[in-house]
C-alpha cells in the first residue's frame, strides 16, 4: 500500500467517524493524517512509499524521546491546522 493510498483511506474513515460520532475513530484518523501531512512536509515521504516507510520512521522515533516529543508537538499542531482548513471549530469555540 502506498502512503497516498492510506492517507486517502484514513480521510475516508474521518469521514465514517464524524457519521457515526465516533471520537476515538475520529482522533484515531486525525493523528495518521497529521502524521503524513508532517512527515510530507519535511521531506521524509512522498505520495509514492510504501507505508512501511511509515513505521520504520516511527520507530526510530521511539528511541528518540526529544525527537518524539518535538513531533507529538507538531502533529498536535497539524491536526488543529487541518480542523481549521476543514472549517471545524475548535473545542473551546464549540460549546
């Protein structure tokens, strides 16, 4: 499988989860498009890769707990950049 073809996947189960109000889906899927977005921006992936690609970056970032914190940061960062894009509010401005 091809990281485009499980970007476009975890999209589509983004979407089935806001169906279903499914949060942990929807978290579950916003973290994996996150993470691709991120790593597609700094150059470690393209549409191309094999998803294994994925897992080994993964886990040579478990053995880096600066590296892994710096990314858990970036990717909280995305997933609030790609909610805004898609025009969902934050927590904060929903209730």
């Amino acid at each position: 499988m091809t990281v485009k073809e499980l970007y476009t996947e975890a999209l589509l189960e983004r979407g089935r989860a806001k169906r279903l109000n499914d949060m942990t889906l929807l978290q579950q899927a916003d973290a994996l498009i996150a993470l691709i977005d991120e790593l597609r921006a700094r150059h470690y992936l393209n549409w191309n890769d094999d998803t294994q690609k994925i897992q080994e970056l993964h886990e040579r970032l478990k053995t880096n707990p600066a590296a892994n914190e710096r990314t858990n940061d970036a990717l909280r960062y995305r997933i609030e950049q790609n909610r805004a894009r898609w025009g969902e509010k934050p927590k904060e401005e929903q209730r």
